[in-house]
C-alpha cells in the first residue's frame, strides 16, 4: 500500500504548497503587471480562495503532526496515563466537532449550489470555496480517529498486550472446541476469540521479537 502511505505522509503538505506556491505567484504577477497598467481581473479572488483552502488543510495537517497549540500544564503534571487519557478524551471532543462541521458544511454546500451562487471575477460556484469546510473536516477527522488510536495503544505495553491475548485466544479456543450445549455461550466464546487474534495481531510488527517466547508458553498450555 505504498501510494496509502504515500498520501497519509504529503497529501496534505503537497496541497498547501501547491496553493501558497501559486498564490505567491499571482500576487507576484499581480504587482509586476500593475506597472504596465495592465491586470489580471481574477487573481486577487483566486489567490484568496486559494489561501482559505491552504488555511483549512493545515488544520488536518497539524492535527496529524500533534502540531495544534494545547495547554499542558495540567496533562504534563498528571502521570503519564492519566495525560493521555485526557488527550484522548480532548480529540473525542474535536472529532465531535469536526463530525458537526461535516453535517452543516455539506448543507452551506448543497443550499450555494441550489441558490446558484456565483463568484463574481472567476465565475465559478461559491460551492468552491465552501468545500474547503468540508474536506477539511472530513480529512481532520480521519486524522483525529487514527490520533485516538496510537494514544490508546500507547496506554499499554505492547509486549505484554500481545502475549496476553495470544494465551487468551488460546484458552477461549480450548473452551470453545469442547462439547457445549449453550449455543450462546459458544458464540459469545467464538466472538472473543476473533476480538483477541484481532488485537494481538494490531501487535505484530512492534512485537515480533516476542513471538518466539510468547509461542512456546501457547504450546505449553495446550493439552496434549
């Protein structure tokens, strides 16, 4: 999945150099031609349309970067996991948020088109514009949610995460290949079993030089 990594890493910064690259330009260009008496009648509108969709993107991009100015006084005097679980809880309340924004950009957005709204130099949808709400939303939630996720793995020690689950898949397995005449219970079993192979492969990178040790105590329990 190189071209997904490849977009979770620039697609952001490609865009925002993109827009500020050519604003500057045609600002630049702007200024040039003023001493010629001549101008360009949609450039200044371009470059502002521009620069709010740069200023939107750079929300998901600090949002990714961790780069978002924060009050730590109070997360750096509280122990570690207690300081995350409040920065969890703080993108919770973001993504809440920006899933808010998503809902009504898409409105500001459907009710411009249905208007007609024109912008008056470039003679193009305002929709343009507005867009910018939206796909920085949809794109800082995306960001939020996978934020969430390395600080809640974070809260535990990977090594010791992946042993545990790998034995307690183990022994749910045990318990779920016996005779059993609660088929509910079966299935509540099967369901646990597929949640701790699940998470203890979420581990698999980070914990591979543990696989070894982790095994031989798996085959150890084993009854035979």
């Amino acid at each position: 999945m190189k071209w997904f990594r490849f977009l979770d890493k620039y697609l952001e910064p490609s865009l925002i150099v993109i827009a500020i690259s050519a604003m500057t330009t045609l600002l630049c260009v702007q200024i040039v031609l003023r001493a010629f008496d001549a101008t360009i009648p949609w450039a200044e509108e371009l470059a502002r349309y521009l620069f709010v969709w740069a200023m939107y993107l750079s929300i998901s991009y600090c949002i990714k970067d961790d780069r978002h100015i924060r009050i730590r006084i109070l997360v750096d005097k509280l122990p570690a996991k207690i300081g995350q679980s409040l920065l969890i809880l703080s993108d919770l309340i973001f993504m809440a948020f920006m899933l808010a924004v998503t809902w009504y950009g898409h409105s500001v957005i459907e009710r411009s088109l249905k208007l007609g709204q024109i912008a008056p130099a470039m003679e193009i949808p305002v929709a343009c514009l507005y867009a910018s709400v939206l796909v920085c939303a949809v794109l800082s939630v995306i960001r939020l949610g996978v934020s969430i996720k390395k600080r809640v793995l974070s809260l535990f020690e990977p090594s010791k995460v992946f042993s545990v689950s790998l034995l307690l898949a183990i022994s749910i397995l045990k318990r779920s290949t016996a005779p059993r005449i609660d088929y509910w219970s079966y299935k509540h079993d099967v369901c646990t079993l597929v949640w701790q192979l699940w998470y203890a492969a979420t581990y698999w990178r980070t914990c591979r030089y543990r696989l070894a040790g982790a095994s031989m105590i798996a085959i150890m329990s084993l009854p035979f």
